[in-house]
C-alpha cells in the first residue's frame, strides 16, 4: 500500500463501522476501515433483520415487582442469566433498572426519537447504492398474541407509538390469517407494524456497504485494534502492512468497546445482553411472509436466506463465557407449535452480544480526553436499525458541520 496516511480510521468493521466509514467518505474524507475479521460476522452477523423504524420506546428494565421474581428464578423465556456473572454485571444492571423509572425513562424515549426517525431515511440511500435492494423486503414486523391481556399489552404499546406517526394495523384471528395463514398454536390477533424494513441477509448487506465502500476509494484491514496509539497529532495501529496513521478515529467496536476505551481511560457503564440463533427449514408448502414476534413468549422468526431465522431475547452473562443456549432449547418447541418448522440449518446456535448503555441510548460523541477520538458504539438492540443515522452524526462533527440533529443526549460526558 503506497498511501499509508488516512484522513480517518474506523475501528470496528460491524454494520454500524462500516456505516460510519461510508458516510464519512461522502465528506470526502480518505477512510481506512479495520477489523479482525470480516466485515458483519461478529454482532451484526445473527441479528433479527430488522430496520426497526417503529422503535421509538427503548428496551427498559422490567419494574414490576412479580416480574422480577420470575427473572430471579430464570424461567422465563425472554431473559436468562448466569449466576457467576451477576456480581459483576450488577452495578450495571442497577443503573438500566434505576434509568427505566418513568421520568428518566422519558429522557431515553426522548433521546431514541431523532435516530428512529431518520434510521430508514439514512440507510436508503447506502442500499441503493450498494445494489441491495433485493436483499429488502418493506413488509414491516407482526406482533402476534394468544391470549386477551396479551393483546390489551399489545394495543397499549401500539396506541403509546401513534404519537411518532408510526403507522400499524390491528388484525383479528381472519386478518392475522390473510397475512400469515400457516400460523397456529391459538394465536388470536396481532398488531402489524407497517413502517419498518426488513433485511433477508443482516451479513449480506454489510459485504455489500463493504464493497461500496471500497469501490469508493475506501481501504478495509485486518489487523488488530489493540495497537492504537496517539503519536503527537496523529493516531497510529501496526498492521502487516507497516504503520498506519490518521487525524481521526473512530471507536466502532461493539461489545468489545467498552473494554478497549478504558485503556483510555473512559469508565463507561455498560453491559452486554447476549443472544441466540437458528435457522430452519419449513415444513411442507408452508410460508413465513413476514417477521413475527411471538408476544408471549418473547422471540422472533423471520424469513431469511438461509432459512427461518428464530432468534432469543436477552442472556445476562459475561461476553466471553461458553455458550449456554438454553433460551434456544426452551423456546423451540414453543415455536414449532407456532410454525411448521423443519430441521435445523446450523450445525451449532449462533451467539453474539449486543453492546447495552445503561441509560437506553448509544454513545455518539467526540472523545473529551483526546483530540480526533469518537465513539459509535452502545446500541443495544438496535445496532443495525441505528447504524446509518450514526454513520451520518459522526460524519458530520469530524467534518466540524452543524449536525442534523442534536448530539448532545449521545454524549459519553452524561455518564
């Protein structure tokens, strides 16, 4: 490589890296993109596909008192812990259930509008130009349920989103059926959510912002963000190449984030909730039209490439502990009576983690410690949905623009 000098460095080559590295190169920035490993097999690899434009209420802590003794004996379907990890994961997990009291909660909702807003809008223009689109399907998501107080839940939660415009259907037992006519196990109705987008290949489409953004002048590494070093006004890494140098960098590491900026010295009080998934055939002439989320036992199936992708809520472990899907062995029988499900795709469940702030909301911001560091990393569940709508924040403040939203609840400084 004969140019070794980069305007910015991207650390980190998951979907919401790479989106980074895109937008920032539409500021005619000179962007080097790092990564250990491909391009979206790590976090982004296993997602449930969805461009979740209808998300405009965080995941927050349950507060419900019975609720919470069912989570304490770890029989629920929805959330699974280790009991190992819990005093370490502990003081985290007191902030997520201290900011989901109503009042603060407001402030995540708050926080969560601007990104969800315009999540769809700032990936369009990225899958258009990478030659996507055949990996989109613009069907939105079905939120199913059994049982009457399952869907007296259900309309609550859609009625509370009416507010952001977000655009839904109710269906009774017929409507539900029209949708999805291979769906069983008593399910009653659903809320159909009209607004989000889906993605039938969550790894394909970040080979595709791969391409484009090499085909745009970008350079994508393999080497190890570990080596990261600030030398006068300049970060440097070693990689097989010699050393590499830029202005700026940009911290895009996921679940591995939060460990690697405290060598920086920033403290930060975040968590990961692990998750699990499978993929299956389909038995007999059956189809999936949609995703549907299974409101009363808390998992998603969606059709993808591969298969019927089945994914799990949230495991409380350390990133790195030995698998344990039990939330998988749990939930499969549940879903085979829900749809005909076949064999099983993949030789082992896939597990990944999903990098969670305590307060609900990612961290976009300039480093305060360091000149040219930025952070892009925290977003939970919503790594994919909030990917595109980051990249173009970030772009926007080393490009030293007036951003097109406010940045100041993404802060690393509130914590």
């Amino acid at each position: 490589m004969a140019d070794r000098s980069f305007d910015v460095m991207v650390l980190g080559a998951g979907i919401v890296g790479l989106a980074v590295a895109l937008k920032t190169q539409e500021k005619g920035k000179h962007v080097l993109l790092v990564d250990q490993a491909e391009a979206g097999s790590k976090t982004s690899y296993g997602n449930a596909g969805i461009i979740e434009r209808a998300s405009f209420m965080p995941y927050s802590f349950p507060r419900d008192v019975r609720e919470l003794i069912e989570y304490a004996f770890n029989r629920r379907t929805d959330a699974h812990y280790h009991f190992g990890a819990l005093a370490s994961v502990a003081p985290w997990l007191f902030r997520y259930w201290w900011n989901s009291e109503p009042k603060r909660y407001e402030r995540a909702i708050a926080g969560a509008k601007p990104l969800i807003e315009n999540c769809l809008s700032e990936h369009e223009p990225l899958i258009a130009a990478a030659g996507a689109e055949a990996l989109i399907r613009r069907t939105g998501w079905i939120r199913a349920y059994r049982t009457e107080k399952k869907a007296e839940a259900s309309l609550r939660d859609a009625e509370k989103l009416k507010q952001f415009g977000v655009i839904f259907d109710v269906l009774d037992k017929a409507g539900l059926a029209q949708r999805e006519p291979h769906l069983g196990d008593g399910v009653i109705g659903a809320v159909h959510y009209k607004d989000p987008a889906n993605v039938s290949d969550p790894q394909g489409l970040s080979l595709a912002y791969r391409a484009l953004f090499e085909k745009r002048g970008g350079v994508f590494l393999n080497a190890d963000a570990k080596s990261l070093r600030e030398e006068g006004k300049e970060w440097r890494i070693i990689s097989p190449l010699g050393t590499l140098k830029a202005k700026d960098v940009v911290i895009a590491l996921g679940p591995w984030a939060q460990e690697f900026v405290r060598n920086f010295g920033y403290d930060l009080p975040m968590g990961v909730k692990r998750g699990y998934r499978m993929h299956y055939g389909i038995t007999g002439n059956a189809v999936l039209n949609h995703t549907v989320y299974d409101a009363d036992h808390s998992y998603v199936i969606a059709p993808m490439t591969k298969g019927v992708r089945l994914t799990t809520g949230a495991e409380f472990a350390h990133r790195d502990a030995k698998p344990t899907p039990v939330q998988l062995e749990r939930l499969e029988p549940k879903a085979r009576k829900f749809f005909p499900l076949a064999e099983r795709r993949d030789a082992e469940p896939w597990l990944g983690a999903r990098p969670c702030t305590s307060d609900m909301l990612p961290v976009i911001s300039k480093a305060p410690q360091h000149k040219g560091m930025w952070f892009a990393f925290g977003h939970a569940h919503h790594g994919l949905t909030l990917s595109a709508v980051t990249g173009r924040l970030i772009a926007e403040m080393i490009a030293g623009e007036e951003p097109f939203i406010d940045p100041t609840p993404y802060r690393v400084e509130r914590f």
